[in-house]
C-alpha cells in the first residue's frame, strides 16, 4: 500500500488557442488587465492525491489518498471508489473541496487560480492506523503547509519511507519547511522550474539537496528526467506520446510510475522509464484522470519506446 498525502481537487480546465504572451504588453505589467477567450472548458476530478492514486491504481498498485475534502465531495468519492481506490483516509470538513482553474496556451504554458477550500484543514486528517503494516512507502504532495508538514512528521514518526514532492506548494514553503521534509524523504521531485526556484529562494542546488536526501529527481518535459543518485546522474529519455493534448497532470502521472518502480525494488533507471511511459499516456488525454490503458498495450509500449524489455515478472 502506497500511502499518498496531497491535494484532492475539482479541475476547471481550459484552453485557450493563442499565446498569453501576445496578449501581455511588456512593461504594463503592473497594471496587467487582460482576458482570453477559451473554446474548450470541462470540469475534471484532480488534485495531486487523487492523480497519482488514479495512475497507481492503472499500474495494479494499491494506492490511497490521505487528505481532506469538502461537503461536495461526494460525486468525486463515487469516482474513486469505482476506480478501485479506497478513501478511508479521507477527512471531511464544512468547506468546499478545493478548486482549481487552469488555462493552457497553444505553447503549454499554464495559468492557474487555485480556491483551497477544505485543503487547509488537511494537518487534522488523522493517519490511518487501521492500514498499519500495510503502508510500505509515503508521499507527501503538494497541500496545505500545515497538512504537508503534519504528514511527513507522521512518516517520519512511524519509519515510512516516502517521496516529497513540493511542487506548487513551493510558494508558500520555507527553508525551514523544505529542509525538514527533504531530510526525512527517500527521494524527492522537482521539475525544472521548481529546482530552480529551490536553489534562488532557498540555496538548494541539486549537491545540496543529496545531502539531505538520498535521490532527487528533476523532470525535464520533452527532455525526459533526470535522476540524481549519490553515485551520479542517470539520464531517462522521453517515451513519445501518440498525441499531445493536455500537459496537466503528467507530473503526477510520472510520480506515479516512479512510485510503483520503488515499491517494486526496481532499479532507477527502469523505474524512471515506467514514469516516462506514464507521463506519455497521460498527455494523450485531456484530463488528469481520463487516460486509460491495458496491461499488455503498456508494456509493448515500454518495448519500443526504450527497445528494452518489460521488467520481470511483472507484478500487480
């Protein structure tokens, strides 16, 4: 059982066919007052908990998301239980679940208003002491500061193993927070942007982070990831997606495949490219729940995309 502490959120997605920069004049910026026209909208169950539960359970994993949600939550319940994933870890409050809206632009660049909701009462999700034994490896996602702080204390506290994955909680971090947590990680994510912001807000460059944790891994979009070890840096080329529709949540869907490679006691490299893989089946599909796939497609996928084999035996 992989235990995931993150966000679990209502996604508004939106696309919008120009570029944001066309519509942006350099040097008004201060009094930015702006508007896009966007002619796909939908409304999509999200979050990272819920995604990366979502992949995992793709994968044959046994994944539960740990967090809280809001008085509407129901229809988003429905959805993971019918999905195979279970939600006794889910705290309730008197709130709304939190809401997100993101607007993507021809490019892939995202605008996102984000509506915490319930999230902030996340740090008062009690650990699931009924999983027990069960909870081989931890993640702590983007959440509320107190939620992510509580939860990896948890961690800590019972000898789980877990990943941090900061993300676009990084805004509301500090050294002090980022350095506890990644002292108690397994590993830690980043992409590219948030490594650089890391090391400008905090001083953490990618030497530093490995004395405070044992692999940090740094997405790299179309470049593929790297994954940064204390015996050196093992390069994970991109898996080519069949089409490029939407870039929201394939972080998540990476996180995933690299969890299921970890618990499995794959080594990095193949782990890193089952993330790879996953992160491509997930752009394929508007949504960051909606791509599906059977057990043989994905690994005749893994085959030709890296001309290496499946790992064996494959077990879900």
């Amino acid at each position: 059982m992989i235990l995931v502490s993150g966000s679990l959120a209502f996604d508004t997605v939106m696309r919008y066919s120009g570029r944001f920069a066309d519509q942006m004049l350099t040097g008004h910026l201060q009094t930015l007052s702006v508007a896009f026209e966007v002619g796909d909208l939908r409304r999509d169950f999200g979050g990272c908990a819920g995604n990366i539960c979502y992949s995992l359970a793709l994968l044959g994993e046994s994944a539960c998301p740990w967090g809280a949600v809001g008085r509407d939550f129901a229809p988003y319940r429905a959805w993971l239980e019918a999905s195979g994933i279970p939600t006794g870890a889910l705290h309730p409050v008197e709130a709304l679940t939190a809401q997100a809206y993101i607007m993507t632009d021809r490019e892939d660049n995202q605008i996102t208003a984000f509506h915490p909701g319930a999230m902030l009462a996340s740090g008062e999700a009690p650990f699931p002491d009924d999983l027990g034994a069960q909870v081989r490896i931890g993640v702590v996602a983007p959440d509320s500061r107190a939620g992510m702080r509580t939860h990896a204390r948890a961690f800590r506290e019972r000898s789980i193993p877990y990943l941090f994955d900061p993300g676009q909680a990084l805004g509301i971090l500090s050294l002090e927070d980022v350095s506890e947590m990644a002292t108690g990680a397994a590993v830690m994510a980043v992409n590219d942007y948030e490594a650089g912001l890391v090391e400008k807000r905090f001083g953490l460059t990618i030497p530093k982070l490995l004395e405070q944790v044992g692999v940090v891994v740094q997405t790299r979009g179309r470049e593929g990831s790297w994954i940064w070890t204390h015996v050196g840096r093992i390069e994970i080329p991109p898996a080519p997606p069949t089409d490029e529709v939407d870039p929201t949540g394939c972080g998540d869907a990476y996180r995933a495949g690299l969890l299921w490679g970890w618990a499995r006691g794959l080594d990095w490299a193949v782990s890193g490219r089952v993330a790879s893989l996953l992160g491509a089946f997930k752009i394929s599909s508007a949504g960051t729940q909606n791509h599906r796939f059977e057990t043989q497609e994905f690994w005749s996928r893994y085959q030709s995309a890296f001309a290496l084999d499946p790992p064996a035996p494959i077990e879900t």
